[in-house]
C-alpha cells in the first residue's frame, strides 16, 4: 500500500511543475447564487431527514402497547 501510494505521488508530481499558475490574472467576481441554492437543499435534506426520524419514533411510541402488555 505504502509503495502504491509513493508511485502515485511520484507520477503526479511533474504534473505540479507543468501546471500555468499564473498569480497576475485578476480575480474572478463569483456569482453566489449556486452556493445558496447549494446550502438552501443541505440544510433542507437535513431537516427532513431529522424530522423523519422524529415523526417515525413519534409513531412508533403511539402504537406500540403499554409496558404492562407487552411483558405478559
């Protein structure tokens, strides 16, 4: 595992010296629309599956039977 990892970095490593990084190019205004749509959907999946969770257990106390029935 060790050497495969070695033999990768070693392939990869010329890669870093051929890359154009050129530090002269102005920044880059970015449009922050898809960040929020982005983090609108996780916090959204989040909270449905939280809330899922929640309403499942919820249920599940409501019909299960009490604890004297269910011991016999």
């Amino acid at each position: 595992m060790i050497r495969i990892l070695t033999a990768v970095c070693v392939f990869l490593a010329p890669f870093l010296a051929l890359a154009d990084v050129s530090t002269s190019s102005p920044p880059v205004e970015t449009d922050a629309t898809g960040l929020v749509v982005f983090v609108v959907l996780i916090v959204g999946m989040v909270g449905g599956f939280f809330w899922f969770i929640w309403s499942k257990e919820k249920n599940a106390k409501k019909d299960r039977p009490p604890a004297d029935a269910r011991n016999g």
